[in-house]
C-alpha cells in the first residue's frame, strides 16, 4: 500500500457536481453495476442535503478524487452511499478518510446506526466496511436491484 494522502474532507458545493460523475460512473460500469437510481442520486446530490444528510467530498489541492454521501432515514438510521475514490488514488487512505468522516457526520446528526448496500465484486470496498466495524446482515429490502450485499454497525 503506498502512503496515506493527505486528503481533506469538505461539504459538496455544486461547483464539484461533475466530479461525482467522474468518481462514480468508472468503478460503476467497469462492475456492471450501474443502475438508473444510481444517474438519479447523482443528478441531485442536494436530495440528501436537505433532509438533513451530507455530500462529503475528498479534496487534494484542487482536485475532488473521492465521494461518499450520507443519507439520514429516520429512527436514527442513516444509509451510507456512493463510495467512491477515483482510480488513481484507490489504496491510499482515501476511502477510509471519507468513511470516517461520513461515520462521524452521522454521529454528529444524532443518528445511532449506520447502514450500507454493496455489491459482493467490490472487494476491497467490503474489506474497507469490514475493517470499520460494520457486519453483514439480511437484505430484503433492495432500492438497488444489482446490490447483494447489507451491512451495518451502532455509532
């Protein structure tokens, strides 16, 4: 593993609105797993913002090379969504750097309990959620047809 960027943490801003497709779009269509739903979130980034979630980006220098959206649901859950560090950068801290702040927005917003839906060809993004505390659980309740795979863990 090379060495940890030194990545900083912001709230999304529209100007950055064509780095979400840059981060998401590639590791979506390289696994197959690009859905409508997936275009309609990151169309409207601010539908997670105004329900009280957050759009959290990683910024080194001026270049946005990661994404992770929190999305709060009620009852004290919120859904972790949208991971995504661009190529370039992968292995380098930046997913974990935008977990943990996205961990730590959730907790900020009161919530108790995070979840997240993935996909079982993602590897190294379920070895990153393992590595963070969260635990596989059933999933039934799908909103992406190609995730087939349900995590969570208590903040």
């Amino acid at each position: 593993m090379e060495a940890r960027l030194p990545v900083e943490i912001i709230d999304y801003e529209e100007r950055y609105k064509p780095a979400l497709e840059d981060i998401s779009l590639p590791w979506l269509l390289e696994h197959d797993l690009l859905e409508p739903v997936d275009l309609e979130m990151l169309a409207d980034p601010y539908r997670f913002v105004a329900g009280g979630g957050r759009v959290l980006l990683a910024r080194l220098g001026q270049e946005i090379v990661g994404m992770v959206m929190v999305e709060l649901q009620g009852g004290g859950q919120c859904e972790l969504l949208k991971l995504g560090v661009k190529e370039a950068y992968r292995g380098r801290g930046v997913g974990e750097a935008l977990m943990e702040a996205a961990l730590q927005a959730a907790r900020d917003a009161g919530q108790s309990r995070a979840v997240l839906t993935s996909n079982h060809k993602l590897r190294a993004a379920l070895g990153l959620y393992e590595k963070l505390g969260f635990e596989y659980t059933a999933y039934s309740d799908k909103w992406f047809q190609l995730s087939d795979v349900r995590m969570e863990r208590a903040l």
